[in-house]
C-alpha cells in the first residue's frame, strides 16, 4: 500500500544535522519519491505493508517535523474505484 507523508519542518538546523550525519531507518519501507519544497517542506511517498513500519521510520523525524501520513492509491486503483460506482 502507498502512503503520502507530508512534513514541515519545525527546527531546519537540527534537520540538515540529523539528515547529513545519521543513516535513516528504512526497515519495512520502500522509498518510492521524497521531493523537498522551498520553505521546509515536502512529501514523500512510500510502499508499506505495515503501518508499524510507517510509525516506526516517523519516530526518526517527529520531534524535528509536523508529519501527516495518508494512504494513498495511484490511477488504475483510483479507476477500480470509480468504475465500481458506474
């Protein structure tokens, strides 16, 4: 399953720090996409099976970042949706 995570960073100093000298924990997730907006702020997008995982990679970075997480789905499952209700 896919989820969006978006974040905005409360402490950008601390960040780059953390980001620079520390191997993110990926365990159980797939990085699909991260983009980086102007502003300190971004999304990333990964592959989960397990919401744990998501919660566990998310402990990494919420005392630095708001994060919101979303499951999300792409076209052809967006489509299978739709179709169901025609």
């Amino acid at each position: 399953m896919l989820f969006m995570i978006t974040h905005a960073c409360k402490d950008p100093n601390a960040a780059r720090e953390r980001w620079t000298n520390t191997e993110e924990k990926w365990d159980g997730l797939e990085l699909v996409a991260r983009y980086h907006a102007i502003g300190n702020t971004g999304v990333v997008i990964v592959r989960a099976d397990d919401v744990r995982a998501i919660s566990k990679w998310s402990m990494q970075w919420d005392d630095l970042f708001d994060l919101d997480v979303c499951p999300v789905m792409e076209d052809e499952e967006a489509s299978e949706v739709v179709a169901y209700f025609q």
